[in-house]
C-alpha cells in the first residue's frame, strides 16, 4: 500500500549537528511531468526553535504546518516554554496517524533543538515516526544520500555540515528531473531560525566546485 503514496518530486534533507540542525530542500513544484512552480515553499519555520520541510501533496502538507504552528503557540503560551521537538514529531504523527484510511499525502521532517539537544524526525503518511541523524526524502533522495552517506559524520558543526547538505541538494537537483529550479536551506541553533541567503548559498556552491 505504501507504494500507492509513493512520492514523484522534490528533495528534502535534515541533518543533527553538534550545535543544531540544518533543514533544506529544492524549490519545484510538480504535477507529473508539468513543472507548476519553480519557487514552491518547502521549509517553513514554526517556532523560532522549531521547523519542518513537506513533500507531496501541497495542501496536505500545509494543512499540517498550519496545524503544527498554532499548536506550538499555545504550548508556549500555556506552558511558559517551547515545545519539545519530540511533541511537535509526536503531534504530527497523531494528526497522520487519525487519517489513515484516507491519508494526508506528504511526508514531513521536523527538526529543532530544545533542552534535550538538536533532533530530527521523520514522518511518512500514515503517521510512523522515527528519530534520524541524516535523513532525505523525495525522489530525489537516492542521489542525495549518495552525498550524505559518505560524507555526513555524527556530532559535525554545522559549519562543516553545511556544504555536504549544499551538495546533496545540489546533486539531486540535477539528476532528479522533478526536483530542481533552486533550493532553501535553514539552521536552527541556540540562536534560533534563519534561513541561509541567496548570498551565503551561492557562496557554498562556488566554492564547492572549485
């Protein structure tokens, strides 16, 4: 049955650092073998400690952000602290899990650094959630862990985490044909959410190749 919500487009990539987390993804937006965005929102920042990235289906996965941003508000506003990135994987995973028999068709990573340290979760549609270091998502994901796998290495900074995460993406973006155009990259460290410019990036990718 999981092959059914198989998912035909884009690349998503978190990875845990010794200091945080970094969080990217490609910008295309699909529809079989129509291109119908090319700066398509996939990273999106939920509380200034807290992320996700979607693939699949668009509205479901927005519907899911959507949920996840309002409940992490309330949280710190009834608890007087953040929420704990394992309630917002464990949420999401309820919200997917509730669905099941006409599932939500995204599949979703949230990362974050809370008290406890940077982490990562991995959701697929039915709401199974499990804890990774390096993970990737999407059709492109083959070709990134291709990257990851050889270069990615438990407790880096991310200063060193950043150009592998950078290749990765770069690489599925130009052997996946449903991931492409451009990509955004986000850290979540003590500092909180920024998300990498246009700048920093082309930075990266020069000197990457050089």
């Amino acid at each position: 049955m999981a092959e059914r919500y198989a998912f035909k487009g884009t690349t998503t990539i978190g990875v845990v650092c010794k200091d945080g987390v970094v969080l990217a993804s490609d910008t295309r937006v699909t529809m079989g073998t129509l291109v119908v965005h090319k700066r398509g929102k996939k990273v999106y920042k939920i509380d200034d400690h807290l992320a996700m990235t979607i693939s699949g289906s668009v509205a479901d996965a927005q519907r899911a952000v959507e949920i996840l941003k309002i409940n992490a508000r309330l949280f710190r506003l009834e608890h007087k602290r953040p929420m704990p990135v394992v309630s917002a994987g464990r949420l999401i995973a309820n919200l997917l899990f509730s669905s099941r028999l006409a599932p939500l068709l995204t599949q979703i990573l949230i990362g974050g650094i809370d008290d406890s340290g940077p982490h990562v979760f991995s959701l697929d549609p039915f709401g199974s959630l499990t804890e990774e270091k390096c993970v990737a998502t999407g059709s492109g994901s083959p070709v990134a862990y291709g990257v990851l796998e050889d270069r990615y290495r438990e407790d880096m900074p991310i200063e060193e985490a950043l150009p592998i995460v950078v290749q990765s993406i770069n690489s599925a973006m130009k052997r996946d044909t449903a991931s492409g155009d451009s990509f955004d990259v986000a850290v979540i460290d003590e500092n909180g959410y920024r998300e990498l410019s246009e700048e920093e990036k082309r930075s990266i990718l020069e000197n990457f190749q050089n």
